[in-house]
C-alpha cells in the first residue's frame, strides 16, 4: 500500500537518521525540525509485523521512525487542508 510520498518530498521533509554519504539534501530543513520548540509526545500501538516493516523502511529511507511518522501526519494535514477538510 502506497503512502502517496515519494521519496523528494521525504527528502525534502525530514532529516537524515545518519550522515547522508552522497551529500547532505536536508541540513535547512533538519536544522528547522532539529529543536521544536513546541513539540509534543505521542504514542501509538501497532501490530509487531507493521513496526518490523516500518523499520525497515525507515532503514530504507535513511529517516528515524519518529521524524517519518511526523512526516506521514503532516502529509495527510496538508492534504485535508486542501481538501477543505479542516483549517
């Protein structure tokens, strides 16, 4: 199942998880994410086999799972606020 995202907006959106060997495509956007300010916790409870598969793909996309999750919500808020769903 497609999330809809490719992998230039995720570059474009979140952090690398490590150092990026090719070059870093993130640091203005990272160095924005790095310290929010006004952050908040959540937590969430997923199926095992669903985070094994989450983790390898944010091994694949070189992200932490935190930083692809927000990426994930913030995606479908923008996409709502399109819609006209919410504000």
């Amino acid at each position: 199942m497609s999330s809809g995202l490719d992998s230039k907006r995720l570059q474009q959106t979140i952090a690398p998880r490590r150092a990026d060997p090719i070059g870093d495509k993130m640091g203005e956007t990272y160095a924005n994410l790095q310290f929010m300010s006004d952050s908040e916790r959540i937590s969430v409870v997923i199926p095992t086999e669903t985070k094994k598969a989450l983790e390898k793909l944010c091994e694949v996309e070189r992200r932490s799972i935190s930083n692809f999750v927000y990426l994930l919500i913030q995606d479908a808020i923008d996409k709502a606020k399109a819609e006209g769903k919410i504000e």
